[in-house]
C-alpha cells in the first residue's frame, strides 16, 4: 500500500516547486493578477461596464479611459475586466466538465477490459472532429447560451482527458496493491475512487491546464464569429468582434482584448509546461 | 503486415460508423422541432410540416437513421434548405478557397518549423534554442483570427499590400487569388508552425543522442551529414505524422479566418449555415472534416507499418 502514499507525498511540494522555475513562476504570476483583476473587477474597474457616454465615442487611450473607449462610449479597460470574468468562468467550467466526463469514460476504457474498445473507438470518433467546428454545430444544436457554449465545448474536450485517464488507468490496474485491494474485497467503485483515480491526477492536471487554456481560445473564437455567447455579454472574443468593425478608426477596441488572450493562454502554457515537466516527466520530452 | 492493414482498416471502419452516428445525433439534440428552430419563429405550422416531410424527420428515429446511413454511403448529404441546392454541390464550390488557403498554411508552417526544430534541438539551451522555444509557445497563444485582423490592419489597411478582404471576382486569375490568400495563410500558418516546430525539436532531441548517430560522427562525417542524414531522417515520421494532423487541424483553424478575410470557403460556409440553422450543410461539413481526419490518420498509420518493420496493429 506503500506506492499509494507517493504522489500524495509530493503534492504539498509542487506548488513551491512550480514557483522555483523561472518560467512557470511568472505563468502563475499572471495568472493569478488576471484571476484577481476578474474577481475584484467591480472594486477595481473605474467605470461602469455599461455606462454610456456618446461624447466621448471611440477616444483612443488617455489618463481617463486606460485603453480607450468603445463604440458606445463604454471604457474599454473596464469591459475588459467584466470580459475577463466571463472567459475565465467559461475556460474554468469547460475543465470541470471535460474532467467529469474524461475522467469516467478514462476509468471504463482503461479498468474494465470489455469497455475498453467500444469506448476507445468513441473516444477516436469524437476526436475526429475538429474542436471549434464541432462546437459551433453542438452550439447551433443546443443554442447560442454561456452554458451551452461550456456544455460544447466540455464535450469537445473531454475525448483528450479519456484518452490520458485510460493511459494511467491501464499502467495502474496491474499495479500489486490494486490486486491487492480486490483480493481484499473492496467494492471495484472505491478501488476505482481510492486507488486509481489518486493516481491519475497528475496527468489530469496537466491536461486540464492546456484544456482550460483551448477553452480560452474556442471561446473566444465562437463568440468572435458570432455563434457563441451573445454579444451583449462582454467576453473577450465579443469585444474583438466588436471592435473588429472599428478597426480602422479604432485599433485599440481589438487590441487590448486579443493581448489579454494571449497572455492568458501563454500564462497557462507556461504554468501546464512546467506541471508537465514537475509530474508527468515521460511526457515532458514529447512536446 | 496484410493481418495489420485489415486491423487498422476494421478499425477506420469503426471509428467512421461512429463519426456518421455522432453527426446524426447532433441535429436531433436540438431542443424541441428542428424543422420549427430552422424556419425560425414566423414560420406556419404548415411550413413546419413540410420541412419536417422534406427532411424526413417524420419517420420514426430508425427509419430515419437507416435512410440517412444509406445517403451518406451513396455520397449523398441531402439538400440545403437555404442554398436550395445538394449539400454535396455547395461543399464542391467551396472547397477551392478552403484547399489553398489549407495547403499554403501547411506550406509556410513547414518551412518555418523545420529549419527552426532542427537547428533548436541541434542548439539545445542555447540563445536560438531558448528564444526559438519561447516564440513557438507565444505563436501558439495567439488566436488566428486576432493575428489575421491584425495583419489586415498592417499589411492591406496601412501598407496597402494586399487586398482586405474576398477572394477576387468569378474571373479572377490565379495571381489575383493568390494575393488574397497571403494573409489568412500567413496568420493560419504561423499559429500552427508552433505546434510542428516543438515536435520537430522534440523528434530531433530524442535521435541526436542515439548510438548510430555517434557512430556516425565518430566515422568523421560531417555535422551537416549526421544531422540531416541520420538524424532528420529517423527523426521524419513522428514528425510527418504531426504535420499530417496539422493538416486536418488546419481546416477547422480555417473556419475562423476565412470569415475574417471574407473568403468564400467551406470555413465561412459552416459559419453561415449556423447562423441559418442549415443542418444539412453542417452535417455534411462535419462528416466530410472528420473523414479527412480519419483518412490522414489511417495513411499515417499504413505509412508507419510501410517505414517501421517493428510496428504492428
């Protein structure tokens, strides 16, 4: 039983680990500036996010409006903020759901050798499919909703996660102190909660960060073509469609909003890359 | 060799049944009448009906799973409801933007990412190595369609090099054409020269210390030999499979920036009939996507069975 006690062992070190390499501590870094920005977005945003103003309409960015104003006059900064709310909860739920369905399509595959092909092959045949055209004919299904969007986009995902649970799974299931848990009679759900699943976190992390960073990036790709959330809802991808009509006269609309994704997916890569690296160190190599 | 060909073909076979089932099931997700949420809220009941005929969706749900399995054997995807004509037909128009654009991506992602994978895993830990890993994880941040509408904004705004938006007129020569397909092309490929350029380097690290490359470098052949020769060359298939799925990868990178340049493809199709609610023309987008894909990994795979002696199905 002693093998089970490792990863757990080395979790309480991996944030301090984390922080020690360069890189993923400026990934975390700004990670958590732009969660704080998002959760005290009401405290810390100089303006309303639907407040008006038509006499100052597109005024490029000054001591007043940090990154300009909108079409509507509306603080861009401000939206920003709000926007960052939306695409962080968004990325954030996809995650959640992707896990909840990877993870128990994972443990079939990979702990009960009958399921294993039928779910494999399901899991192939939904990877098949390219994420955001996938996504946009679910969202056209469903309805251009938040919740929809994370319920599409979680399906999109969750094949990746199975495919890495089922991995793991099938290493542990052979592992003595599984057989060991079964000799002893404990009901297959609570080897599979207990023994398996704790086991299988680290690459579940892993992937969930490059999950929640795709996430950002599907997101805001719908809500840009207009299949996603709805416009008046400020998300990142919004606010780019938006000041994509006002390119010409107002750069800045798009600008600010396309460099907050990028700094919030590359942030991700920096944190998932060193994860990778910290608990999973077979991968670290392949990419 | 003969007894894995058949396996992986089984398999394809397989994966293909489920890929036309989930495209199947899609549609019949949509709450309520899909016929009601297609023609929209003004639509009559009688309207209704006789989309609900049209489409089949009045026969029961095998029924009309059997007939769809049949037409999509037959190569037949139905009929678009707004473009009044085979879905098949309006695929057909589209795919020439949708096929260069795919093509010239690929094209420029390989030329970046090779050279710099190589000469990154070559390098390890140098400058180069450093900035040439930092940049791949940057271009794989950035969003296509924000890279686009900043190109846009830059090189055909500002520069006036290129035009900003379509795919030239009905007579347009190729040169034309061409032109309107640098920029998406450029965006498209760089976003994905990252993802090729690390397992170009991945690939290339895992060779470089292996024992026939230090043999040949003790046989005193040339560093440039060594590399390209015995390393690049083993190197090759971890790599042409990931190009290969770029490939396929590309074509839903595709979607977002042929709406961003305004390009007649299968991308902007997609986007259209969503925002129409013409299933048909999805449906048959999705199948033919995910078939691609199925079909790329299948020739990856016959081609590891062709290159590697050891790989069995």
């Amino acid at each position: 039983m002693a093998a089970i006690s490792v990863p757990v062992h080395q979790e309480p070190n991996i944030l301090s680990r984390l922080l020690g390499r360069p890189t993923s501590a400026i990934g975390l870094a700004i990670l958590v500036l732009i969660a704080l920005a998002a959760i005290l977005a009401p405290v810390i945003a100089p303006y309303a996010p639907a407040k008006l103003s038509i006499a100052s309409r597109l005024d490029p960015p000054s001591m007043a409006h940090l990154f300009g104003t909108d079409d509507l006059g509306r603080d861009v900064f401000t939206r920003m903020l709000y926007a960052a709310r939306t695409s962080l909860a968004v990325g954030l739920a996809v995650v959640v759901f992707a896990s909840i369905i990877g993870i128990v399509l994972g443990l079939m595959a990979g702990f009960f050798r009958k399921l294993d092909a039928p779910v494999s092959r399901l899991i192939d045949a939904m990877m098949a499919f390219p994420d955001i055209l996938l996504a946009i004919a679910l969202v056209a299904a469903l309805g251009a909703t938040a919740v929809n969007v994370i319920i599409a986009l979680g399906i999109v995902y969750a094949p990746r996660l199975a495919r890495v649970v089922r991995a793991s799974t099938l290493v542990i299931r052979e592992l003595p102190y599984v057989e060991a848990a079964r000799a002893l009679g404990i009901p297959t759900p609570i080897i599979l909660v207990r023994h398996v699943l704790r086991n299988v976190t680290s690459p579940i992390l892993v992937q969930g960060t490059f999950i929640f960073a795709n996430a950002i990036l599907a997101e805001a790709g719908l809500s840009f073509l207009g299949v996603g959330i709805s416009p008046s809802i400020p998300t990142w991808g919004t606010m780019i469609a938006v000041g994509r009509q006002y390119m010409d006269q107002a750069g800045w609309m798009m600008m600010f909003p396309g460099a907050a994704i990028v700094i919030t997916v590359l942030a991700l890569q920096l944190v998932g890359d060193g994860l990778r690296d910290l608990l999973d160190p077979r991968l670290a190599k392949d990419i | 060799m003969l007894r894995s060909i058949l396996n992986r073909l089984l398999g394809m076979i397989v994966v293909m049944a489920l890929v036309v089932t989930i495209v199947f099931v899609i549609v019949r997700v949509t709450p309520g009448d899909p016929a009601a949420v297609m023609l929209g809220p003004d639509a009559t009941a009688a309207d209704i009906a006789s989309l609900r005929t049209r489409l089949g969706l009045d026969a029961p749900m095998p029924v009309q799973f059997g007939r769809y399995i049949l037409g999509v054997v037959q190569g037949d995807f139905g009929q678009s409801i707004f473009l009044n004509q085979p879905v098949t037909t309006a695929l057909a128009q589209r795919a020439e933007p949708t096929f260069f654009l795919t093509v010239f991506s690929l094209l420029i992602a390989t030329v970046i990412a090779l050279p710099v994978g190589i000469l990154s895993a070559y390098w390890r830990g140098s400058l180069f190595d450093q900035a040439a890993t930092t940049l791949a994880m940057f271009a794989a941040s950035v969003p296509s369609f924000w890279l686009g509408l900043l190109f846009i904004r830059f090189f055909a705004v500002r520069l006036g090099w290129f035009d900003t938006s379509g795919y030239g007129g009905p007579g347009a020569s190729f040169a034309e054409r061409l032109n309107h397909l640098v920029l998406p092309a450029l965006a498209l490929g760089l976003v994905s020269s990252a993802l090729i350029t690390r397992f170009t380097r991945a690939s290339m690290l895992d060779v470089l210390n292996d024992d026939y490359v230090r043999t040949a470098r003790s046989k005193g052949m040339s560093e440039r030999r060594v590399v390209m020769k015995h390393a690049f060359k083993n190197a090759l298939i971890p790599i042409l499979t990931v190009i290969g799925l770029t490939a396929a990868l590309l074509i839903s990178g595709a979607v977002v920036t042929e709406t961003v340049f305004g390009l007649p493809g299968v991308g902007s199709l997609v986007v259209s009939a969503v925002l129409r609610r013409d299933y048909p023309v999805i449906q048959g987008a999705l199948l033919v996507i995910a078939g691609l894909y199925v079909l790329v990994n299948f020739a990856i795979d016959m081609l590891y069975l062709a290159v590697d002696p050891r790989v069995r199905y």
